[in-house]
C-alpha cells in the first residue's frame, strides 16, 4: 500500500513538473540554508562544552568605577583565588601574546596563538598529552609546550628537548607536545610557555602583593569545587578590590561562566567572539526562508485543487476513504520534501565552506556531519511535510465528488483569499530581507567612508622589535632615500588600532569626582603632521619633551586632545594650555591640543587622549608610499626592514586593511543579507511565477474573448499583472515599518550611525516591485501574444 502511494504520488508529480520543479527548487535553496545556518548556530554555541569540567570552570571579569568593564586580571587576584577560597579547587594566570618570530637554527617562523600559563590551567581543560605533563611541562622557567602543527611546522615532528627561541631573547626548550586542539575554543593554544619564564621576561607579573598594572590579554581562570557558588568568592573579590582605592579602580568582580565567554563582545577574545543577537538573527532568517518555502508549497497546492478535483472525486467514487487520501497527498509532500533535504543538504555542504568567508565564524575547520546533523535532517524534513503538506491534504482529500465531476470545487474560506494573504506574506518577508540589507550595506559604507579625523591612505605600517632611537634613525633615513616612500613616523601604535592600548588614571579638578581614564599615546614629533591631525592651540612635542625627575618626582611636557580638554571643563582649546595633570605618579604639563580623531572603531565613542614623546615604547612605524608604486615601496620597506631585523619575521600591514578589519561582523553579516535577501525573493518569485501560470491557464478563454474583441498586449499584460502588484503594495507596506523597527534596534548600540532614510525604502520596493513585474509579465505576455484561436479552442 505504501509503495503504491509513493508510485502514485510520483506519476503526479510528473504530470505537473511545473509545479514540481518550482516547489523543489524552492524547498532546496530554503532547506540548504537552513541546515548551513543550523550548522553554523550549532556550532557557535559549541565553544568549550567539550570539556568535562566546563560547568565549573569561570573567567574572572571585573568593572572599574567608570563603569567600563574588563577582562584583564591581576596576578593578585589569581592568588586569593588560589589560597583564600575553600570553594575554589583551582585557579591559573593565563595570558595571550601577539604573534612573535620563533627560531630554530637559522630559520625564523612567524607564531601566532601564543600563551603563558600555569599547569593549574592544562588541568582545568581537556587536553590530549601526546607527550609530557602539565606539573612537569610547565613547572618551570625556559619551558615551552607545542601542539602536534606546530611541532611539525618547526621540527618536523620530533620536538621533544629541542631548543628554540622565542622573540629574539629567550632560550626556551620543548618539554610536551599536545594534540592539535580544535577550533571550537577560545583557547586556540599552539605553543604554550611557562608562566614561570613570563615571571623572568615581565619581572612586575612576579609581583602579586598588588593591585596595579594590567594587560586586556591577561586573563584569570579559576575551577570551582563540585556544588560551590560563585557569590561569596564574587563579594569577596569586590571587597577587597575596594580596600585598595590606591591600586585598582575596580569596584566590582563577577565569574563569568566558560560558556558564555565566547558570545561576550566586551572582553579581548584569544580567538574571536560572536554576540548572542547575530545567532538569533540568523536563526530567525532560516526559518522564514523554510516558512516562504513552504508557503510556495501550499500556494501552488491550492492552485492545482481545482485541476485535480476529478481526480479525487473518481478515487472517491471508486472507493477510495479521505484518510487514504490524505496518505496519498501527504506522500507527494514527502517525496519532494525528501529530495529537496538531499539536495539542500549538498548545498549546505558547498555553502559551509565559504561560511567563514561570508560571516564572522570558523566552521569550516570542524566536522559537520554527524549523528546530529542527520538526527536534524529528519526533524526538518517530517516538520516541513507536515507544514506544507496539511492544509492541501486536508482541502483535497474533502472535496465532494459530485461537485468535483461538476467542475464547480469552490476552496473554504475564500481561497483566492487565502493565496493572496499567502503571497503577501512572503513578500513580506522578503522585502523586511531586502530593506535590512540595504540599510546594512549603507551603514557599512558609512564606516569605511567616514572621515576618522585623520588620513589613512598610503599608509603601510611594520613593527620595530627593536626600540633603540638610533636604529630607528638609520631605518627612516634608509627609507626616505627611495621616491616612492614619502614620510615615515613612529609611536606606540597608529591613530586607530585594535591592540596595544594604554590606559590610565588622569587627575585634575576640572574632571568629574576629580579623576578619568585616559588613553595614553606615545609619539614622536613627526607624528600629528604624518597623520595630517591638526593642531588647535600651543605647540607640537619636541624631543626634548621626554620625561625627566626633579625632587624624586616625574615631569613631562604632553599633548591632549579635544575630548580631554573638554573633560577638563575647557571649552576653549588655548584655555587648557599650561594646566597640570597628574598621571601615573608624573607631573604633566599640558603644551598643546589637537583636534579629535577616532582612535577606535565607530561603535565607541571619543576617547580622551593625553600625549607624550617617549621614545624607548615607539613599536610600530608608519610608512606612507605613492599609492601608484606598493610593489617597489613595500620591496624596499622589506629589504632595510629584514636587514635591520634578520631575526624577526616581516610582516607588512595597510592602515586601511586594518581599519576595515574593525567592522568584520558587520561587513561579514551584511554579505550573508544580501545572500538571504536574494534567496528569499528568488523563492518568492517561484510562487509568483506558479501562481500567474495558474492564473493564465485559468484565463485563457478570457485573454483569447479580449484579443478578439480589440483587446492590446499591453491591456492583457496590466490585466494579469494588476491584482498582483496589488499585493507587492501591500506587502511593502506591512514590511516597512517592520524593517524600520528591526534596523532602529539593530543601529541602538552604535555611536555613529546612518539616518534610515525614505529613498531605501522606495528602492527597496522597486527592486521587489520590478522583480515581481519581470516575474508576471513573462507568462502574461506571453500569454497576450497567444493566437486567440488556440485559445478559445483550449480546455
């Protein structure tokens, strides 16, 4: 009986491939992004559960009395963990350094994911020992742990007691070797130096009778006992934060849970985050492409009601029962749901490797398929066969044979109705698509367009692993030789930078309760006028500015920006000239203002800035070229650069390639819209393209009547055409306010944003409006230019 159904269900669907192909083509696109989205979503929320002790492990986040939150911790605090709470079974420093040259013989390596820690940190996690341990692997200084990668990468493998050198300076020896970890943590650890070696190279870390100092990258962990609660270790940590106002500005301290480090966008992520809503949003976006999918389905099942109403009334005359029928129906439901999952599922498989592309993810690197991707692949495709298949099922399977032989099937509740409301909402849901991704594009324009304040093009910049000024000196004069390098500059960073940021405590009587945080930039004198960042009042730095001590205290001449003299209580820029700031323990002498700049991305607001000329902390050079000539300038920035620094690895960046990579969510996510919002007119259009063709079919004798009767293409064509642009003006005005809604929450969290104006919303009709035009007007023109004979002959 069974395969009788499938038999039958299967000659249907040959003699309407129409129909078919459109509902399978329809399903297919739906399906396929919904299973990649699935494995995207669960992927995300993936991050770290594979630990056996991940619902004990907590990371310790703290806010300052600025209320700014932070993720770095310090030393201290990791050792009251350690040795005051009963609850805590341990707890471990760990910290992220930026990528470094790495040694061996004569070969340099660029490194990136490397960390220090404790052996308390390797116990706390999963991790697979191929060799070693963590007590004895990194118990003590000159250690050093490799994954399986990098051990091949730099040894070929066999890495255990090897030597290698790590940043130029520090003898390190190979005492384990761990298993590639996969790419579902926030812990991506390729070489793993002792926390006992960082002691040696960072002799203030080995410091923990103190509050002070601190690095975002230096984060604290810490494993609680079975049934122990964070809240007595949480107030604990705050009250004695507290007790050291002199230290630490923190005022408060929570453990974060291990599963919720990886959505939290605030912290400095060792790997990358991804924030809650973007989950939610994708999410959301795949079921509506399956729900438009399905609504193609239904629509075009009511269509073929009437056409199929003999073939149910002779099945029914002929003894068969509606539940029968049902069976019947539901089976070609089936059969097209299943071959839209097969064929959906490989396109996920093609989409999955380009997800990391589109979107801020790395699911590329991890292992798809398994027994829960098909456990949710029959999830899916029962759900959408009972979605798409009960409402046909149930209307087909109940019409009364005499009516039906009578060819007056009337479908309940108006059924015209019915297709109508249906094709509304899937425009709906396809012009809300159309309208967000436009608005998404607009903003991310706006970011890369915006003037930041000052000029970042032509800008190459490199690192100086070593600051000594009078290398620093050859390696400009070196370069200023070439035509094609134009200016060179130093400092701690560039204007705008996603790393390195030094901050501190400004005091001074104008600021609110007397004291701010502030960002600190050490610069040179060349500094403002390579970055073209004017000067407002007094003067630029001078060499002689550096710090100097008189009477056992520190003194400096310093630059500020608007922003700070404003906190100042100074509306006018000449006014703050000459003020005295204090600032880490130093005396500092306010000499000049420039304008204000963003030194971050958008999202954030301006900074205020104190600058001062240091030259044992420049890290960074900046280079600006003759755009016309990158190739011959970046060849002679790397020839004086490597002879220079024959030790370390050369890596060139473009200031602007790094101000872009601020808004890689954005960027990435206004990609996968875009995608979303041609998929779901596309399938929309699939339904429409169905519905015209039943409507034309339908028609026939009426268009071939008009033609007779003098009728034009274009009058046929505005006929056809006019009921359903109809029902585009209707969705556009459901979707409108929907869009705008859902753009107005989504733009809430930025600083500097784009105005939703009116004209992305009439494009965004137009675009829709003129597809659905193309849509219609290919079936009814067609169907105008028919010879009026054929079609008063047809039935």
């Amino acid at each position: 009986m069974i395969g009788n159904y499938f038999k039958t269900a299967y000659r249907s669907l040959q003699k309407n491939r129409l129909y078919s192909s459109i509902n399978l083509t329809g399903l297919t696109l739906g399906l396929g992004v919904a299973i990649t989205l699935f494995w995207i979503v669960r992927f995300e929320y993936s991050f770290d559960r594979f630990h056996a002790k991940a619902d004990r492990i907590y990371r310790v986040k703290s806010t300052d009395k600025f209320g700014e939150k932070q993720s770095h911790v310090h030393q201290t605090t990791v050792k009251l963990l350690r040795t005051q709470f009963p609850g805590v079974e341990s707890a471990a420093n760990f910290y992220g350094m930026n990528p470094a040259a790495v040694q061996v013989g004569t070969a340099i390596f660029n490194q990136n994911n490397i960390f220090f820690t404790e052996p308390a940190m390797l116990e706390m996690l999963d991790v697979r020992w191929i060799a070693g341990n963590p007590k004895q692997s990194l118990g003590a200084p000159g250690q050093v742990v490799l994954d399986e990668q990098t051990a091949e990468k730099l040894f070929k493998g066999n890495a255990m007691g090897k030597q290698l050198r790590y940043d130029t300076q520090t003898e390190l020896t190979v005492t384990g070797v761990i298993g590639n970890l996969p790419v579902n943590t926030e812990f991506p650890m390729q070489m793993i130096i002792s926390w006992e070696t960082i002691k040696k190279i960072q002799p203030d870390l080995a410091q923990e009778d103190k509050l002070s100092g601190g690095d975002s990258m230096h984060q604290g962990f810490v494993l609680l006992k079975p049934g122990a609660s964070t809240a007595p270790i949480e107030a604990a940590l705050t009250r004695f934060a507290k007790s050291r106002p002199e230290e630490t500005t923190v005022t408060s301290v929570e453990l974060q849970p291990l599963s919720e480090m990886h959505f939290d966008t605030s912290k400095d992520p060792f790997n990358y985050s991804m924030p809650k809503w973007m989950l939610y949003t994708l999410t959301s976006i795949g079921i509506f492409l399956i729900f438009i999918a399905c609504i193609n389905f239904v629509n075009l099942a009511t269509v073929q009601a009437i056409q199929r109403g003999r073939e149910v009334a002779v099945r029914k005359v002929l003894g068969s029962g509606r539940k029968q029928l049902i069976f019947q129906f539901f089976g070609e439901t089936g059969l097209v749901v299943l071959l839209a999952t097969f064929l959906g599922a490989l396109l996920a498989g093609k989409l999955v490797t380009y997800s990391s592309e589109l979107l801020n993810t790395r699911i590329d690197g991890s292992t798809v398929w398994n027994a829960g991707t098909f456990l949710f692949l029959g999830v899916l495709a029962i759900a959408v066969t009972l979605f798409a298949g009960l409402y046909p099922a149930l209307i087909l399977s109940g019409f009364q044979p005499v009516r039906a032989l009578q060819n007056r099937v009337m479908l309940p509740g108006r059924g015209i109705s019915l297709r109508s409301s249906l094709v509304v909402l899937q425009f709906v849901i396809a012009q809300v698509l159309v309208i967000c991704t436009l608005l998404a594009m607009k903003q991310i324009r706006y970011f890369y367009e915006k003037d930041l304040g000052f000029d970042k093009s032509g800008i190459v910049t490199v690192t100086m692993p070593d600051r000594s000024s009078v290398l620093r000196e050859r390696f400009g004069q070196q370069l200023k030789q070439h035509p094609e390098i134009r200016e060179v500059a130093f400092g701690l960073t560039t204007p705008a930078s996603k790393r390195n940021h030094w901050w501190g405590t400004m005091k001074h009587p104008g600021l609110p309760d007397g004291e701010e945080t502030f960002r600190l930039q050490h610069i040179d004198t060349n500094y403002f006028h390579f970055f073209r960042i004017p000067l407002l009042a007094g003067r630029m730095l001078t060499a002689s500015d550096t710090t100097r001590q008189s009477k056992g205290t520190q003194f400096a001449d310093v630059m500020i920006n608007e922003k700070a003299a404003r906190d100042l209580g100074f509306r006018k820029a000449e006014k703050v000239i000459g003020q005295q700031l204090e600032f880490w323990g130093m005396k500092l002498n306010v000499v000049g203002v420039v304008k204000d700049y963003h030194s971050e991305d958008l999202k954030t607001k301006l900074m205020p800035h104190v600058y001062v000329y240091a030259g044992w902390n420049f890290q960074l050079a900046s280079i600006r070229i003759d755009n016309s000539k990158k190739s011959q300038a970046i060849a002679h920035i790397g020839e004086h650069w490597k002879a220079m620094f024959p030790n370390h690895y050369y890596e060139p960046k473009f200031l602007e390639d790094d101000i872009k990579s601020f808004y890689d969510s954005e960027r990435k996510l206004s990609n996968f819209l875009q995608i979303f919002a041609a998929l779901g007119v596309l399938i929309g259009s699939l339904g429409l393209f169905g519905l015209v063709s039943f409507v034309v079919t339908q028609r026939t004798k009426e268009i071939g009547v008009r033609k007779v009767l003098g009728a034009t293409v274009y009058s046929i064509v505005e006929l056809i055409s006019r009921d359903f642009l109809k029902l585009m003006l209707i969705a556009f005005v459901i979707a409108a306010p929907i869009a705008w809604y859902a753009m107005q929450s989504f733009l809430r969290d930025y600083i500097y944003k784009i105005d939703i104006e009116l004209w992305v919303f009439v494009l965004a009709a137009a675009l829709s409006v003129g597809v659905a035009l193309l849509t219609i007007s290919f079936q009814s023109i067609k169907a105008a230019l028919m010879n009026p004979v054929k079609s008063l002959r047809s039935e």
